[in-house]
C-alpha cells in the first residue's frame, strides 16, 4: 500500500496542497486526506496492536487505484470523442454543385440558401439537409445514423448532409444547412460531452 499512497498517489497530494494555498476544496484534497487518514490510522495501529489488529491499508489503495482508474477512463472517453468530432468535421463537404437556371455552379457552402437546388453526383458527399426532388440512388448514412446498410432514396425522400450518394445523381433541394443541419447538431452534442 506504501507505492500506491505515496507514488501513485503524489499527484493528489500536489493537487490538494494547491487547493489548501489556494483556499479552496477539490476531489484531489478529499482523495488526499480521506486515504491518508486511513494509511495513518493502519501504521498508528500496526504499532501498536500489531499485525493482528484491523487494518485499513487496502482501503486507501483501492480508493487511490480507483480514482486514478476513473481518470484514466475519462480521458480515454474524451480522446475518443474528440475523435469522432474530427471525423464529423470531415465529413461536411466544402462546396456544393447548385442549380440556378439549369446552370451548376460550384459554391461554398457556407453561400448555400435554404431553397437552393443542389446536384449530388455518385460517389460525392450530400452537402446539406433537404429532399430529393428528382433521381433515385442508395444512401451510405453509416457514419450519421449507424445503419450499416445504404439506404434507398427517390423524390419525396430526405437526405441528411454528410452522407455519401452510392449510385443515382439526386437534385435535392435544400432544408438546413450550417448550424441548422443535423450534422451539426450531432457536432454540438459531442462537443458537449467533451466540455462536460
């Protein structure tokens, strides 16, 4: 218990001793005090009841080994959804093929309207949020929704941006885009848990 309490466990008293000068309490001060006062009150009794009396030196290295255990499962967790918030960044495509008069034009997404015709070619990323007004394809929504499937599409049908167009050109015209779109939305939450 000696290693876990005094090796593995510097880092709470570093962080303890700098919330006691700061005036202030935080988790590391109570893991320090509350395993110390358990360490302390074994050694105290060791010496003088003996091996035979009850002691408490697994309890602050559980405690300690746990704490420790819970941290590194949350930066773990945070690493792994900043990656996927990296992916979900990744997948909003930078431009978008929209139709003014029959003419594409490629164009920022961030100049897309709501409103706009947009054209997604076979193989491209849907740009944004709307529904198919003309084409019929399959839709790769793996990445947004999970389903491991694509997922077929015709007119009347939504498409979410971000997700990949298999095989038909689709004219879709446009319901969300930027911060409204369900990718973002999806972004937002991720981000939240990260923050939290």
């Amino acid at each position: 218990a000696t290693p876990v309490q005094f090796v593995c466990g510097a880092r709470f008293y570093r962080a303890g001793w700098n919330a006691v000068k700061a005036k202030s309490g935080n988790m590391d001060l109570l893991v320090a005090i509350g395993t110390s006062a358990a360490y302390g009150l074994s050694v105290f009794l060791w010496l003088t009841q003996g091996s035979h009396a009850h002691l408490y030196f697994e309890a602050s290295a559980a405690v300690i080994s746990l704490v420790l255990l819970g941290r590194w499962l949350e930066v773990r967790a945070k690493r792994q959804t900043t990656d996927a918030i990296r992916a979900l960044q990744a997948l909003r495509p930078e431009v978008a093929l929209v139709l003014k008069e029959g003419v594409e034009t490629e164009t920022p997404i961030a100049r897309v309207k709501v409103g706009d015709v947009v054209l997604v070619r076979p193989g491209s990323r849907v740009p944004v949020d709307g529904v198919v007004l003309e084409g019929q394809t399959h839709v790769d929504e793996s990445l947004l929704t999970g389903e491991s499937l694509p997922v077929a599409k015709q007119a009347g049908d939504t498409v979410t941006g971000g997700s990949v167009n298999a095989e038909g050109v689709l004219k879709v015209e446009t319901r969300a885009v930027g911060i409204q779109s369900q990718l973002a939305h999806i972004w937002r939450i991720a981000v939240f848990r990260v923050l939290v």
